[in-house]
C-alpha cells in the first residue's frame, strides 16, 4: 500500500442560518470549529471551517447576494463521511435532531452506515467504507 496525502478536497456549503449550521454539525455529528470569519455589511458568517476528527473537514458561509458561493442553495449538497463508529454516531445524530433519511445499514460492499439531513437539507451519509 502506498502511502497516501492528506484530504485536498474540501467541500463548501451555503446556509441560510451558518452559525446555527455550525451549532448543529459540531453537535450532532463531531465536527469541530476551527475558523469563523464574521461577514461584512451584516453578512453573518463569510467563511468558516469545521475540521472532520478523522481527517479532511468542511467550509461554510451565510447564503449572500455577493458572492457565487452564497447564492448556493442550502440543501442542494449530498456528503459521505468516513467513520469508524456509525451506531454511536447515529446515536449522537438523531439525538440532536437530525432527520433519519435511511438508517443504520449493512451493505452488501461492507459498510455500514446511515444518512441522515440537517436542519437546511443537505444529506450526510456516514458509513464506514474508505474507498478503494
């Protein structure tokens, strides 16, 4: 196996209410809060990032006329998450509110995981495939 580098890609999402989006995906699935750029002119947030504990993370911002990324439609963004505990973060998830999509679930390639939406839309899927 060679030895691969860390996470390049990290996805960006818009959010009607970003510092609640932020409240909710550190509480309900561990992200943790690492930057918050406060917006200009009564934008709420211009720029946050939220790191994933098991490598790689998210950006986000406040939906905003003003740029091409805050005229992204909240909810329009599906993301897969690797984890190494999907039952106990399916527990921590949906008792902070998340609405189940599809349940824990074993698949036929050998994950297990769950989706799950957050209070905007967007789906997140965790599970415990790696890829290839």
């Amino acid at each position: 196996m060679t030895d691969t580098p860390a996470p390049t890609i990290w996805p960006a999402l818009a959010y009607a209410d970003a510092p609640g989006a932020i409240r909710f995906l550190v509480e309900a699935f561990g992200f943790v809060e690492t930057l918050v750029v406060p917006g200009e002119e009564g934008r709420e947030i211009a720029h946050a990032e939220l790191r994933w504990p098991g490598g790689g993370g998210i950006m986000l911002g406040s939906t905003s006329d003003d740029s091409v990324f805050g005229r992204m439609k909240p909810g329009a963004t599906s993301i897969y998450v690797v984890t190494d505990a999907p039952d106990a973060l399916f527990e921590r998830a949906t008792a902070a509110g998340a609405e189940v999509v599809r349940g824990l679930k074993d698949e036929d390639y050998g994950s297990r995981g769950f989706t799950v939406r957050d209070p905007e839309g967007t789906l997140w899927t965790f599970g415990t495939y790696r890829g290839t």
